[in-house]
C-alpha cells in the first residue's frame, strides 16, 4: 500500500516540477522512494508464487528513475509524477512481456503484454501468430481476460492498415498480425492505491495475463532452424 504521503509528492512534484523545488523537498522524496520501493517488493512476494518467470527479479529490477529523459522530447519536465512497477523475466539488451502497474492522478491503470517492440522482435511475434494464431485467439477469449481486459488495446498508432510484408489479406489472423503493439490494460482510479489489498487485488488481475506473456515470450525465446 502506498501512503498519502507519497500521493501527494507525487501531485506536488506535479505542479512544481523543477530542481529547485524537488531540492528542497529531497527529505519527502527519500521517504517516497522508500514507499515505492516497500510497493513494489509487496508486488514481487504476490507476483513470483503464481509466474515463476519472476523468481530471480529484485525490486531493483522493477523501479524506474524518478528523472526524465528529456533529450528528445519538447516537455523539458525534469522529473517523473507518476509512479511504474515493471515485473518481467527480461533483461538488459532482451525485451520480454511482463505485467506494468502505473500510478498517477487520473491516470492510472494495470497492463500486461509486449508493448511497441522494435522491428525484429515485431516480426517474430507476427511469425509466432502466422503459425499458431488459434493459441492466442484462445487466450484472448478466456473468459476471465474478457471479463478484466476485453482485448488488446487498438488504435490508429498500434495497428498497419494494411497487412504486414509477407503475410496475405485473406490470412485467418490477419487483424492480429497488423497489430504493432501487443498489449491490454485496464483503469482504475488512484483511490485504490490506499486500500489494503490494493496488491492482491492487482495482482489477482494481472496474473490473468501470465499465458499472453507466455505466447509472447515463447516468440521471442524459440530458436528459428
């Protein structure tokens, strides 16, 4: 659970998001990082005993920065407000699906999947779908997925509008093989973050996307003869 305390850091660093004021308030934001750090090892003891992928994740593993990487980007904001747990078996140099939770004032939700892959890891997930579609159309109709997640997350930017080289209109999968991003999410709102079972509750969601992880990362781990 994390505390109002950290919340309202999070709100504050909002609306003052620059170095002085984020030096003067260096104090709060220890204790916030140490908020973030207890959440996200809650998250690890709830996540690892249901996807043994996890086991050998520390919560090192599953933080974010709090300062922004502002070199490509017109918003110059120097620090994060908002709050990400990333629990996946990937590392460095080897992109894997995982499970992302993501706090922040009106705008936050849980999600699961590969989301935006670079091009080589798009065309195998794309080759894993051209084989064997019927796996991934059973786990998006499970109805306990449906019920939590609906489907992918669709639109203009994730999806070609036209079918992929190499693959025919007519492919049986062919609205699954456009997409360019393979992720679900759901909202909720921050009130939840104070409540008890915040964890478990999450948690509970999020392992119904272990076997959409698992198709992903069978694409991107099976060796091509």
């Amino acid at each position: 659970m994390l505390s109002k305390d950290s919340l309202e850091f999070l709100e504050d660093l909002k609306n003052n998001n620059n170095r002085d004021w984020f030096l003067d308030n260096k104090k709060r934001y220890e204790v916030f990082k140490k908020d973030y750090q207890e959440l996200v090892s809650d998250f690890l003891d709830a996540m690892k005993p249901m996807d043994s992928s996890l086991e050998m994740l520390e919560v090192k593993n599953c933080t974010f920065r709090i300062n922004r990487d502002i070199r490509f980007s017109k918003d110059k904001s120097p620090y994060k407000s908002h709050l990400g747990v990333w629990l996946s078996s990937g590392t460095k140099g080897q992109n894997r699906a995982g499970y992302y939770v993501h706090i922040e004032k009106d705008a936050s939700f849980i999600a699961g999947g590969f989301y935006a892959p670079e091009s080589e890891d798009l065309k195998k997930v794309r080759k894993e779908i051209a084989y064997f579609h019927e796996d991934l159309e059973e786990i998006l109709s499970n109805s306990d997925f449906k019920k939590e997640f609906g489907d992918f997350d669709r639109n203009e930017k994730s999806m070609l509008k036209n079918p992929p080289r190499g693959y025919e209109k007519d492919h049986p999968a062919i609205e699954l093989l456009k997409l360019k991003s393979f992720e679900t999410s759901q909202k909720f709102d921050i009130s939840e973050v104070n409540k008890k079972d915040f964890v478990s509750k999450m948690s509970k969601k999020l392992i119904l996307l272990k076997p959409l992880n698992e198709f992903v990362n069978r694409a991107l781990t099976t060796e091509e003869f």
